[in-house]
C-alpha cells in the first residue's frame, strides 16, 4: 500500500554545489550521502519534515540520469511514493495496465525501489520505495523549509489527470483547495498524498510560467513547494545568504531557478 511521498528528486551537476543551498541555506541536514555504482549516481538524501528531498548526481556517462541532465539540464526528476512493499505494489499498478520501467524492485537509495514510465502518470517519473532501515539523521528544527507542502504538476486536463492518479495510487482529491486562479492565468486542484499535496495545474492563457512549460513540455513536474514558518524571514535570511528570491506576496515567494538549481521552488508561509 501507498502511504506518502518519501521525496522528491532533483537532478544537478554538483551535489556539493548543491548542498551549498539545500543544506547550508535552507538549513536541511544529511542522511544519506552514497554512491550507487550500478546506476551510476551520487545520491544524497535531506530529510524535511517526515519526507526527504534527493538530489542525485550522475557520475558516469550513459545513465538515465545523465541523459536527464544532458537533454533537460538540471531540475525536479521524480516524486517518490513510500510502499510497504514495493513488489506488491509494482504488480498491482501493472494489473491496472500502467507502463513500468522497472517490473520487480531494486536496490536503491531510499531502499527497495521500482519506477513507473512518466506516460502512464501524466509526464511525472514515479517512483515506488520500501526503505529497509530508518535514516541515521531526522529533520532539523532549526531549518527555513519544515516540510514539503505540494508538487506542482503541469496538466492538459485537470478531471482526466486527478482520476488516473486516483487509480493509480488510491489518492484523493481535496475539496477545500483549488480553483480557478484568473491572476496567475491557471485552474487548480489539489490530492492530498498522505503528508503533502501534489497540485494539478492547467493554464488558463497563454503567457506566464506554466503556459510555457504546457508550451515546451506539455505535462510533467513543474513547482516544488516548501512550507516555511516566516516568509518573509526566510526570505531575509536567503538573501543575507547570496540567493535570490523574489518578494513576498500573500505568503507566499520564490526562489530563482538559478539558486535552486533548476528548480521551480516555492516557499509557502504555513502556521
């Protein structure tokens, strides 16, 4: 059974680059820090409230990964779904006629791992994960981002997209959010996934940010989300540290792709 998402996946050039904002900017600590020859990566697990961000590095030529970060440069990769057993769900998403990259599980970072191909779940790589030990190393108290709040997923239809991930992983859509957005030119709806929401977007024009993504990749991962106790303090406080974010509005504030590396990353004020 499906519970959560256990994290998030970013793909960069450098994880030491990266830990340069993710760990010593946002304040998230190392778990995990590990290379996995047979994939050719460098994995490195931060855990963030009760869900964990991976920022994976490809070491070798010729890997998924270094062909994700050839043709796409860095950027959100994957959403991980946390399985009590992976073998089990694996088959039952084959059962329901969803593409799989991989039929039976593999050792990973996060554990016992399996992928579903990004054509069955609307341009999203999905991936499921049992661990099989507990990470050495919790969350901080003392980080900017306390956990992650949604993925933002870029959609042609908003009805079609929620129905396949309700088959798919037996989430629900939450009826207390979303709408249509007329400032931002979007329509929204949001499925709760156990500890964070995953966010359906459609545009609704077609200029702005999430047009041009529909425009250049039509659906797939576009925003990462991450709830902060203070925006405006965690604004100040990544400034004073070099990374450019954008005012708060609302709440709510991003960060440049330039200083998340690739990533559309929000921070979002939450009590």
């Amino acid at each position: 059974m499906l519970s959560k998402v256990h994290h998030v996946g970013i793909v960069v050039e450098s994880a030491d680059a990266a830990l340069a904002f993710y760990r010593d900017q946002l304040g998230l600590p190392v778990s995990v820090d590990r290379v996995v020859d047979d994939q050719g990566v460098r994995g490195v697990l931060l855990p963030i409230g009760d869900a964990e961000i991976e920022l994976l590095e490809p070491n070798r030529e010729g890997t998924g990964i270094a062909r994700f970060l050839q043709s796409r440069g860095e950027g959100l990769h994957h959403v991980c779904l946390q399985s009590d057993d992976c073998a089990a769900d694996l088959r039952a998403a084959a059962s329901l006629g969803v593409q799989l990259i991989d039929e039976s599980p593999r050792p990973g970072l996060a554990g016992n791992i399996g992928f579903l191909h990004p054509k069955s779940n609307h341009g999203v790589l999905v991936e499921y994960a049992t661990p099989v030990e507990e990470p050495e190393t919790g969350p901080s108290d003392a980080a900017i981002a306390r956990r992650l709040d949604h993925v933002g997923i870029v959609v042609k239809d908003i009805s079609t997209a929620a129905a396949t991930y309700e088959r798919h992983f037996g989430f629900s859509l939450d009826p207390e959010l979303g709408g249509k957005q007329d400032a931002l030119g979007i329509e929204n709806a949001f499925m709760l996934a156990g500890n964070c929401h995953l966010e359906f977007i459609r545009p609704t024009t077609d200029e702005g940010p999430v047009a041009t993504f529909a425009e250049e990749r039509g659906e797939g991962s576009f925003l990462l989300s991450l709830a902060v106790d203070n925006v405006e303090a965690a604004v100040a406080t990544l400034r004073d540290g070099g990374v450019r974010a954008g005012a708060p509005n609302g709440g709510v504030a991003f960060v440049s792709p330039r200083s998340s590396f690739g990533v559309t990353l929000q921070l979002v004020e939450r009590s």
